[in-house]
C-alpha cells in the first residue's frame, strides 16, 4: 500500500522529493490550506519504502497508508 501526504499539514519543505528513490512525489499546483506550497504521492509509483516517512521534518505530513480523503493532487 502506498503512502500518503496529508494536503494541508505538508510545509512544501520537500526534503521527501530528493530522498525518494522512484521519483513519485510531486509538486501540486497552487497552495494548500495554510498558504504553502504541498506535494502528493503517486500511488501507482508508490513502492513503499518509507524514506519519505523518515526524512519529513514535518509531523504528521507523510502517512503510512494510502488516504486519498487527505491527499490532494492540486490538478
């Protein structure tokens, strides 16, 4: 199961985007909820490793399960 990123908790600091090793977190366009930038997990590409778990400084912005209610693509 693929993880997840809750729309408007994430910060935009992006630190997810870089130690990902299939490239499937994305920028979504425009802002979230609190006015900042926000990224998205590919489900499809989603393998489940966990980086993004580990290097989020942001608590509670990467979820271990797939939510698609939280996680918003911003297209």
């Amino acid at each position: 199961m693929a993880h997840s990123i809750s729309s408007d908790i994430c910060e935009g600091i992006a630190d997810c985007v870089s130690a990902c090793p299939v490239s499937c977190i994305k920028q979504a366009d425009g802002k979230n909820s609190k006015g900042t930038d926000y990224y998205w997990i590919d489900f499809n590409t989603c393998i489940d490793c966990g980086i993004c778990l580990q290097v989020c400084p942001v608590e509670g912005a990467v979820l271990a399960e797939e939510r698609p209610d939280l996680q918003k693509t911003g297209q």
